[in-house]
C-alpha cells in the first residue's frame, strides 16, 4: 500500500512541476533558515556548559546603591570567597579573578613582545572550580608561589614552540617575570572564560586584602556541595552583610547598614548559576562581552515564523489547486476508496515534498552557512557527525509534511463524491476563507520584521550621529603607551609636532570600553553617607579637554600655569547636581578615606564639564570627574584630516623608534566606540536577512496563488474583455482580493511590531521614538512587493487572446 502511494504521490509532484517547484523552494527557504538559527539558538546555549559540575558553580554578584549611584557589579569584595569557604561548608570550593588587562609579553632573552588581550591573576583553586585539566606540570601546586603563571596550549606554543614551557618565564610589559609551572587545556570557547590564555598567581596581585570589605573588584566564584539549595544557600549574604560588610561601613564611613538602608543606600550580594552568565548577565566588570537572551527568544520566534510561512505556502497552493483533484477524489471514492486511505495518500505527498525541501533546505545551510557565521560573529560547524541531529531532520521532515498537509488532506478527502462529479461541489467555501488567513498570517510576519528592522537601524542610526559631549571623529588610540616606559611624554610630544596633528593626550580612560575606576566623594568636612556621591575618577593631563573637544560648562580645565591644578579636580554636570553645590568652582570635595590610614585626599573643583556619554547609550550618564595624574595606558591623537595613511606610518615611524620591538597597535575612537554595540549592529543584519527570505517565501506562496487565480478566472477574463474591459481594470480585479489581504495583515501585524520593538528599545536608556511613517512605510514596501509578485500573473492573463480563453474547456 505505502508502495501505491509513494508512487502515486511521485507521479502527481512531477505533473505539477511549476506547484511542486513553489512548494519544494519554499519550505527548502523556511527550513533552511530555521536550521541556521536553531544552530545558532544552540550554540548561544551551550556557553559554559562542559565544565564538569557546571550546575554547581555559581558567580557572586554585587548589586550597590550609594552617592546617587546605582551599579550591578559582576565582582565582589576581596574576602568573600575566602571568608564562603571558611564559614560556610556548603562551599566545596571558592576562587578569584582579577583582571589585569591587556599587556605586552616577551619570552626571556628576546625582545619582541606579543599582545595579549586579558591577563589575569587567580586562586590556585581555579582549577578545583572549574576542573579544566593540567597537560603539563604539578595540578595541586600550580599557582600556589609569587610570580608564578599558567598559559594555555595555545599560549604555550605561541611562545616555546615545541619546548617543554614548565620552569621557563615570560616578561609582562617589560618589567615583571613570571615562571610558567603549568600548562593547561584551551579554555572551552563556549564559555564566559573562553578569552583566558594566561593566569597569573592572584598572591601576585598587590591589591589583593583580606580585609577590604568596602572595594569590589574581584569576579568571585563558589563551587557548592552536592545538594545545596543556591536559593536558600543566598541567605548566608545576609549574615556576611551584618558581621562583615557592617563592621567595615561602620569603621570608614560612621554609618551602619540600617542607617544605609534609611538613607535609600543599599549593598546586596547574590548568586548567578554560571551557566546564566553569557546570556543574562550584562553587569559592569565582566569577563567579556556577553550576549543577551532576548536575542535567543527573539531568533526561536523568527525562526518558528519562517517554517510557519513555509508550511503556510504548502496548505495555500494545496487548497488552491483542489479543484484539480475533486474529480480525482470523487472517482476513487465512487470506486469504494475510504477517506482515511485518501488522507493517507495526501498527507504520503505532503512528507515525500517535506523530505525534498529539507533535503534542499541542508544543502542551502552548508552553503549559507559561512555567511551566516561572518553575520553572526560565530564558528559554528556544521553537525556531519551528529547522529541526533541526523534523527531529527527526519523527524522533522515527517512533522513539517504532516502538519502542513494536514489541512489539505482532510479537506480533499472530504469531498461528497456524487457533488463532485456532478460539479456542484463549492471549492471556494471554507477553503477560500482559510487561504485568505494564511495570506494574511504571512504578510502580517513579513510586515513585523519589516518594521523590526527598520526600528533596529533607526537606533544604530541614532547611536552613530548623537552628539555625545565629546567629538571621537578622526581620533587615532595608540594602545600599550606602557611600552614606551620613561619615553610616553617625549612620544606625545613629538607625535604632536606631526603636520597633520591638531593635539594630543596620554590616558588610560576614555569615554569608548577602557579603563574605569569608581570612588566615593565627600564635600570636605561632611563625611555623612547622604552627602556623598559615588563617581569615576580618569587620570587625566593638561590636553585631555582638548584632544576630546570636550566643552566647559562652568570654570575651567587644567593649565600648565597653574601649579596647583595637581590637586585640582573637574566634574561633570551630574556630579555637580548630586553634590548639591549651585556654584561648584572653588568648592573642596575629598575621596572616602582609607581603610588602615584614614588618609583623605582632598581637592579643588576647578571646572565643570558638559556632560558628556561616557558609558554606553544604554544608561544614563552618570558622575565623573577628573584628575590630573600621570597615566601610560593610551596615546590619543586627534588629526586635521588629510592622508591618514601617511600621518600613521609617520606615528608608527617614532613609536619603533622610541619603543623597539614593542607592537604598534592602533584604533580609531569611532571604531571603539561602534564595537560597544557590535550586538545590535549583528542582529540588525540578522534581522533584515530573515525580513527578505520571510518576504521571498510569502511571494512564491502568493506567485503560484496569483497563477492558480488567473487560470480559474481565464473565461471570465475572456468575456471581459470581448465587452471591452481595458487590461488595467482586469490586472485591477485580479489585484485587489489580495491587496485587500495585505491591508489586512498591515493592520494586525503593526501593533504586535510596535509592543515588541518598544519593548527591546528599553534597554536603551536613550533612544528613538517609534514614528507614525515607519508603519506607514513598511505597509507601503509590503504592498509593492505584493504588487510586483502578482502583477506578472495579472498581465499575462489580461493579455491573453479571449478567443482562446472561451474557446477552452
């Protein structure tokens, strides 16, 4: 039986070759695109998830309220995970991170250094955390002396070759040597850690006390106990808090935690499942850009919308063309052929097509696939070798098929036979209605990704032409200034006599991801909790204003001619407001004293700055000031404009002259800028792809139904047009069924677009309106595109010799 109906299902596809290439292509699109992003879906899932004991480690997070400030800190206080670990004996385990940055590395004995993105220094027990084996030396005393290191395997033979690394040492940034006592597995790059290659020995780290409640700069890691509830372990914060955290606040700043809490401040700890961390946690001193769940739900929709299309197209063109199988069925029932063998033989044809679009659809894949992760910024490799994946291309095959049809299936075989081939059966009764939802269905998601994608670029549109305070065009960041040792100021200063250099400054801050550095602020003589504000304090020179254009609202930036200016300070309007000073010039503020010296720093305020976006557009902007303080990080260049090429190689020039050996690495401040929102500008180009295959789908769908129109309709026109109906009127009747459609889809489909792209555009503390014509706009593009899809069926069919269309049967 199932032979008869393959067979039959086989000759029924070849005779309606123009259908079937519809069907096929189309649901091959949908399936194609739903594949790509369910791998993409996958891989944003499985961050973090091969460690052993995955479901046992957890971050500890900071949540702080304080001088006007609010911040959610990925790091901790120095003691925690010691102080976990010794109270508590749920904790099996607990370590620390503390980033170092970038820096320069050399092997001993040679002089060209290399670049490594993130060094930094952790607790021996990193390794009993997160379980990531040691290849080479002793696994229970790496770590464990100063100025020891682990690399990876991929460090290791970037610096030693074939060498046996364990006992040789590396030179960071020209000046401290460290001695590799291991070597261990690439950290996975599916992980939140994946950017770690070289961890240095925390006991190193001259920060590091055991007693600093109060500074919050370590990411701190727990490994809990088999059993343990996290949620009820939580609670123990609440008791670090009052016996630790208390003691501290009391001892700096006279304030106990009650009298905090009645002053609107608060300090929280909780935990975050590490697993959580790539896709829900975007939190200040993170590890590395992570991504964002709602991306992750975001693409499941679209890629669930597409296949809905595809599946859409099938019932569509299925139901459509029944009138070419009523008789077909009314035969074979009258010769005693039972419906449930009629559906079954329907829905044979609906799997033997899904089967051809998704073999179709896997060959798309492969090819789209490269595209697709230079799109994505993704390595995903295509899973040849999985045999679940395997098993569920062909379960889904058999679902697609059955699903869409379904409804074709139980629809034809419900056809009263007699009806049928006396030709009074109504083929355009319910059938019609549901054609018309599904029409409706698949512009109304065409017409939301539209407006998706239109609302997206608008805000990365926004992002690129806000004035932002501060002037980052044709400014060039000379990066690891630190290698120019005693020679930074010599190299500014000849970098400034280049031709085509307006100015320049040496810092480590800048208002694009770099450093950052938060402290407490006090108007002098008043040490009271309510009369602070929490603000980031830059090291700065006297150029720093200028080189940024940065613009004073009140008083004044540093001057070389005024000694005094190096105790001397500049805030920034909102620091200004939250002080509570009317009139800030001249007035005195000094920072949160030190814990063991009680010393006060005290300053000058010598200017305010306009404020200006220093963080990312998704948050507001808040206190800042700066100080003049000698700094190595970074040389920034503002140019006149002119050959850039020749104006960076006369840079560079004087950098290999100044600093031997050391890479020259460089980035425009605009570049620097954009990479902060990388995410959105992916997902922007993300969005828009899947907006055009969703709109390619939905045309081939409403070409073959334009086609099927036309060919029922070829007497009717023919009469027209012998009364003398012009072709315009003709294409004009032919069109306006589903132009009315298309209106129709416009109408449903704009208040679900606006809800959810309002909705994503509150992430942005600043950001667009979504305006009347972007609606307006999208239902216009959609209408033309059904316009030109339809309109070449239409014409064709007006065109046709009436003659020949009366003369048919």
């Amino acid at each position: 039986m199932l032979r008869n109906y393959l067979k039959i299902a086989w000759r029924n596809l070849g005779k309606n070759k123009f259908y079937t290439f519809l069907n096929v292509f189309g649901l091959a699109l949908g399936l194609a695109s739903c594949l790509l992003i369910t791998l993409y879906v996958l891989d944003e899932l499985s961050y973090d998830k091969s460690f052993n004991h995955a479901d046992r480690i957890y971050r500890v997070n900071s949540d702080i309220k304080f001088g006007g400030a609010e911040m959610k800190l990925a790091v901790a206080p120095d003691p925690m995970a010691f102080t976990m670990l010794k109270d508590y004996p749920q904790v099996e385990a607990a370590m620390r991170i503390r980033e170092d940055g970038s820096s320069l590395v050399r092997r001993t004995g040679t002089t060209e250094n290399l670049q490594e993105a993130l060094v930094v220094y952790v607790d021996s027990s990193f390794f009993k955390v997160f379980q990531i084996p040691i290849v080479a030396g002793d696994s229970h005393r790496v770590l464990t002396q100063p100025n020891t290191m682990v690399i990876s395997e991929r460090d290791a033979e970037k610096y030693f070759g074939k060498e046996n690394p364990i006992g040789k040492t590396l030179l960071l940034d020209n000046n401290q040597s460290y001695t590799v006592t291991g070597v261990m597995e690439n950290i996975p790059s599916h992980s939140h850690l994946g950017s770690l290659n070289m961890l240095l020995s925390m006991s190193t780290n001259r920060e590091s006390r055991e007693d600093n409640w109060g500074s919050h700069n370590f990411n701190t890691y727990l490994l809990l106990r088999e059993g343990v509830d996290a949620a009820g372990f939580e609670k123990n914060f609440d008791t670090i808090l009052e016996k630790y955290t208390g003691k501290w606040t009391q001892s700096v700043m006279g304030a106990t935690l009650s009298e905090l809490k009645k002053s609107g401040s608060y300090i929280k700890y909780a935990l975050m499942p590490v697993t959580d961390i790539h896709l829900r946690s975007d939190r200040t001193a993170e590890l590395g850009n992570n991504s964002n769940v709602q991306y992750v739900y975001i693409f499941s929709l679209v890629a669930v919308f597409l296949l809905a299309i595809a599946c859409v197209n099938f019932m569509n063109l299925a139901t459509a063309r029944s009138s070419n199988r009523a008789r077909e069925v009314g035969v074979r029932k009258a010769l005693g052929s039972e419906r449930s063998s009629l559906v079954n033989q329907f829905l044979t044809e609906a799997v033997m097509l899904s089967f051809l679009a998704l073999a179709l659809a896997i060959i798309l894949a492969i090819l789209a696939l490269p595209l697709f992760n230079n799109l994505a910024g993704k390595e995903i490799a295509f899973p040849y070798q999985n045999g679940l994946f395997w098993a569920a291309s062909v379960v889904t095959g058999i679902v697609v098929g059955i699903m869409a049809g379904s409804y074709p299936a139980f629809f034809l075989s419900a056809f009263q036979p007699l009806k049928v081939l006396k030709g009074a059966v109504q083929l355009e009764g319910k059938g019609g209605y549901l054609r018309n939802s599904l029409v409706v269905f698949q512009f109304m998601i065409s017409v939301m990704l539209i407006i998706g994608t239109g609302v997206i670029y608008k805000q990365l549109n926004y992002i690129q032409t806000k004035k932002l305070g501060f002037n980052k065009e044709q400014v060039l960041i000379v990066k690891n200034a630190y290698a120019l040792n005693r020679q930074s100021q010599a190299f500014k200063e000849e970098v400034s006599q280049l031709p085509n250099v307006e100015t320049s400054t040496i810092t480590s801050f800048l208002p694009t991801p770099s450093t950052r550095s938060d402290y407490g602020f006090f108007p002098e003589g008043q040490l009271q909790q309510d009369k602070s504000v929490s603000m980031q304090k830059w090291d700065v020179d006297y150029d720093y204003v200028k080189t940024l254009n940065l613009e004073m609202k009140a008083g004044r930036a540093f001057q070389k001619d005024f000694l005094s200016d190096s105790s001397g300070i500049l805030i920034n309007e909102t620091a200004a407001k939250i002080l509570g000073f009317a009139d800030p010039v001249g007035k005195r503020i000094f920072i949160m004293p030190d814990e063991k010296t009680r010393e006060r720093i005290t300053f000058t305020i010598l200017g305010v700055v306009k404020n200006f976006h220093f963080a990312s557009l998704r948050q507001n902007i808040g206190a800042l000031s700066m100080v003049l303080k000698p700094s190595k990080g970074l040389v920034v260049v503002r140019l006149k404009g002119g050959d850039y090429t020749k104006t960076i190689g006369q840079i560079e020039g004087l950098w290999k002259t100044m600093a031997p050996g050391q890479p020259f690495n460089y980035q425009f401040m605009d570049q620097d800028f954009d990479s902060q929102y990388r995410s959105e500008q992916r997902v922007g180009q993300i969005f828009i792809t899947f907006a055009v295959i969703s709109i390619i789908i939905g045309c081939l769908g409403l070409f073959g139904l334009s086609a099927y129109t036309a060919e029922r309709r070829t007497k009717e026109i023919g009469v027209r047009k012998v009364l003398g109906a012009s072709v315009g009127s003709i294409v004009g009747l032919l069109s306006k069924d589903f132009i009315k459609l298309v209106l129709l889809a416009i109408i449903f489909g704009s208040p679900i677009a606006w809800y959810a792209m309002n909705t994503w555009l509150q992430d942005f503390a600043y950001h667009v309106e979504i305006s009347w014509w972007m609606f307006v706009s999208a239902g216009i593009l959609a209408i033309v595109i059904a316009l030109l899809t339809i309109s070449f069926q239409s014409i064709k069919a007006a065109l046709m010799n009436p003659v020949k269309s009366l003369r048919s049967e």
